[in-house]
C-alpha cells in the first residue's frame, strides 16, 4: 500500500477551525534551523534543500523495495508537509527579521538513519548545494498540545492564537514555553491567500 499522511494520519493532521487538545508522539525529521524573516530567499532557500532531500528519502524507499533490498507492507509514501517551528529572539511586537526558526519534513517510521544519509549523499553529488550539510534527522515528541486550523494570511494568525489561549485558560492549562508549531497543509504559492490552511499548535500542561 502507499501510505499517505492525509488519509492515514488524521489525528495528526486533521485540525478543525475550534481549537482541541491533541497529543502527539515521537516523529522522525528532517529538519534545517535559520533566523530572520521568511519572505527572505534564504528561508526559501532552506526550504528548497529540504523538500529536495526529501524526495530523494522517498525515491530511494521505493528503488530498495523495487530490489527487494526492503520487504515491507509500505510499498510508497506521501511526501508529508512542511512544518516549522517559530520563536521571536526578543519584544512582544512580532519583528520577522527577529524570528528564529526550525522548518522540517516528517518521515515515516520506516525511514532509518541510514537511508536519510544514503539520499543525502545522493543529491550531494547531482545538486549540490552546502546548506545540505546543516540538514539533521532527529526524533522529536510535542506530547500534550492544543492546536486549531488556521485558514487565511500568515499575518492573520494572532486571531487563532487567541482562540486557542482562550481555550487554554477555559481547560485550565498553561502553555510550555514561548514557541509554537506551524504545519503547512498546503503549497502557499499556489493557493489564494485567503484560502491557505495551517495548523498552528503549541505544547501545554
């Protein structure tokens, strides 16, 4: 079967316009951290290796179960979305050239260490390109969230922060640190602004 995250991981990705408390597992990353404002081509630029890697992960899965090298009732996946996790350096006004960032691309649990490192040496040689080498695969393990989907601008987003911090002190739960999580369920260049969908989540107790 292919596995795909939007029909197999609706826990996970299926986020609804009210906020809810969710808790998430241990998930496996490919990840890139950066800082400073992400209309910037760098940012852009973080985004391109990662998605890069990932579709070499993703080919070199379905060469090893082709070749039988992988026996396994996963035969192909879904590349997931792109996520990123977001904290301002200083102030309470949000300053997007003070945002320090970590974006990532979940991989399945059938992705091991080894095959990220053999894709990764893969698009060394056929594109390279150095910010390869500040890419990690690391598990990772939010546990109790609240989360809610988010749908319009990136500039919109105080309004769903506030749902959620509402629903927060109506729960009586306190937020655990001062960074959140954005998961990006759609390509933010090709949907109309007003349409694109988020979802924002941050860890509670």
């Amino acid at each position: 079967m292919k596995h795909e995250w939007r029909k197999h991981e609706k826990e996970r990705y299926g986020a609804k316009q009210t906020a809810r408390i969710v808790t998430i597992p241990l998930q496996k990353f490919i990840m890139i951290s950066g800082k400073g404002n992400p209309n910037e081509a760098d940012f852009s630029d973080r985004v391109s290796a990662l998605y890069t890697l990932a579709y070499a992960i993703k080919m070199g899965y379905k060469s090893a179960i082709l070749s039988k090298e992988i026996v396994s009732d996963i035969l192909d996946f879904t590349v997931y979305p792109l996520e990123g996790i977001w904290k301002q350096k200083e102030g309470a006004e949000l300053v997007k050239e003070n945002l320090e960032y970590t974006i990532m691309i979940c991989q399945p649990n059938i992705i091991t260490d080894e095959m990220v490192q053999e894709a990764l040496e893969r698009v060394k040689r056929k594109k390279p390109n150095p910010l390869y080498e500040e890419i990690n695969f690391e598990a990772m393990q939010d546990g109790k969230c609240i989360e809610i989907l988010h749908v319009g601008s990136f500039d919109d987003e105080p309004a769903s922060f506030s749902k959620m911090d509402e629903f927060a002190k109506e729960k009586s739960l306190t937020r655990v640190g001062d960074s959140h999580r954005e998961i990006y369920l759609d390509n933010a260049n090709r949907v109309e602004v007003s349409k694109r969908k988020t979802i924002l989540r941050y860890c509670v107790t």
